[in-house]
C-alpha cells in the first residue's frame, strides 16, 4: 500500500470514530445557536438597539454573558474545532457521493470551511480570554496593513471578489437545494423535509446577502484606500440597514439567519457525518 492510501485509509478511519461525529453534531448546535444570536442581533440593529457586534465575536459575547455561558461557550469551542477536524477529513478523503467536478468543488469548499471553522474556534477562544479588541478592529487593521504594501490594494481587491463570489454562491447553493444531497433524508418526516428545506433555501439567501455585502465593502474599501469600510459581517449588516428601506432588508436577513440557525439545528440530527 502506497503513503498515499495509508494516509487515505487513517484519514476514513478517523472519519468513521463515533466521538468525532458526536462532537460535530454538537458543533453544528452551537453553529446554529450562533446564528440565531447574530440573527437576533441584527433584528435589533434593524430597531437601532443593537448593543453587540453583528458578528460570530458578538454572538459568542452574548452567549458567555448567559448564565452557565462560558461553559457552553466552551463546548461550542470543542465542537467548532471537531467541525474543523471533520471538513479537513472531507477535503481530503470525503464527498465519495459526488464525481468530477461536483466532488473537486465540495472538496474545495470543504478546505475553506476548516479554515472557517478553525477561525471560530479561536474567535470563541478569544472571547474566553476575554480579549477586548473588536473583530472589526482587527479586520479595519488587518486591510490597511495590507494595502500598505505593494499590491496590496489589488490583493484586498481580490479578496472582496472572492467573498462577493462566496455569497453570491451561497445564495445559488439554498436556490437549488443543493443543501438537501448532506441529509438523511430518508430518515425525516415528510413535514421535516418541508421544513428544512425552506429554512435551507431562506438562510443561506440571507448568508449569501450578509457575504455579498461584505464583499463588496473590501471591494470599495480597496478602489478608495480606506480601510474604515472593511470591518467585516458587522459592518455588512450596518451596510444593509443604511440603503433605502434598509430596516426591512435588514429584518429579512435577520430572519434568514435565524432560519439558517434553526436549519443547523435539523443537521445536528440529519446531516450525513
């Protein structure tokens, strides 16, 4: 047997372990409740009251706040770093139901949700050590750090493309359906499946729109040197709320994201791990 298919074979070994899959399923809980806090706080941006962040750093402040809340916070922590262990696994070795193309995709998208899943895992980290530097602070540092450089405002241009283009394939993934391929679908009720699949196809419409935005900031934060305007999903939704009939729009994400929250919910029952 080559490295190649030793490496294979340990890879499907620790993809099958039943504590791996148990903590994913618990991290994909704590994923959802995260949205429906983000959900929440945007709803309140959208009423003018929102006192956090309208993003993951937000949600996990608001959630340490609750009683017995760094306990859960930690065990969202647990659970986001096995959802990193798992998507790693699937980039390298899953995604067999798919073939060609579809499955160089998936894989692709796997490799970006590790690094997502990993980057929440330490936000939830850093919000347990209590650090009080905000996400977008650091992104607002993060961008102007970069455009210093050579090339630099053509690379932070890039990268608004590359999450505009992230959005706006979200909103096609929830338009069609491909959400519903990842489920035990055979196990849900007929009503389950109903109620899934709306809350697939609205939250990950409401992701694609929070993303877009975002993207789109980078992108005018890079034309005009200014790095005030990329300060991440906060400024997104702030973005949203300020065009015209914002608070509505902004009422729609809100509701989106805590669609796609209850939607994590169903994948911690049904999602195929």
């Amino acid at each position: 047997m080559t490295t190649v298919n030793e490496a294979s074979a340990t890879a499907r070994r620790l993809g099958n372990n039943k504590w791996l899959e148990r903590l994913t399923r618990i991290g994909l809980v704590g994923y959802g409740v995260t949205h429906l806090i983000v959900g929440w706080i945007a709803l309140q941006l959208a009423f003018g009251k929102a006192a956090k962040e309208g993003d993951q750093a937000g949600a996990f402040k608001t959630l340490a706040e609750q009683p017995a809340g760094k306990f859960l916070l930690v065990v969202v922590t647990i659970g986001l770093a096995a959802m990193a262990v798992w998507q790693a696994l699937e980039a390298a070795v899953g995604h067999l139901e798919d073939r060609g193309r579809e499955r160089t995709f998936e894989r692709l998208g796997s490799v970006f949700k590790t690094g997502f899943y990993a980057y929440l895992g330490y936000k939830a980290v850093t919000v347990l050590q209590g650090a009080g530097k905000s996400s977008g602070d650091q992104q607002q540092q993060a961008t102007s750090s970069m455009m210093d450089n050579t090339g630099g405002r053509l690379l932070v241009g890039a990268i608004g493309i590359a999450i505009a283009a992230v959005g706006i394939g979200l909103i096609w993934y929830g338009i069609a359906k491909k959400f519903e391929k990842h489920l035990k679908s055979g196990q849900m009720s007929g009503r389950e499946r109903s109620v899934s699949r709306g809350l697939g196809i609205s939250g990950y419409a409401a992701k694609g729109t929070v993303y877009g935005t975002l993207g789109l900031l980078v992108l005018v934060a890079a034309a005009q040197h200014d790095a005030g305007k990329s300060r991440g999903l906060d400024q997104a939704l702030k973005t949203l709320a300020e065009q015209p009939a914002g608070d509505f729009l902004l009422i729609g994400v809100a509701v989106g994201l805590a669609a796609y929250g209850v939607f994590c919910l169903f994948q911690a029952k049904y999602r195929k791990v």
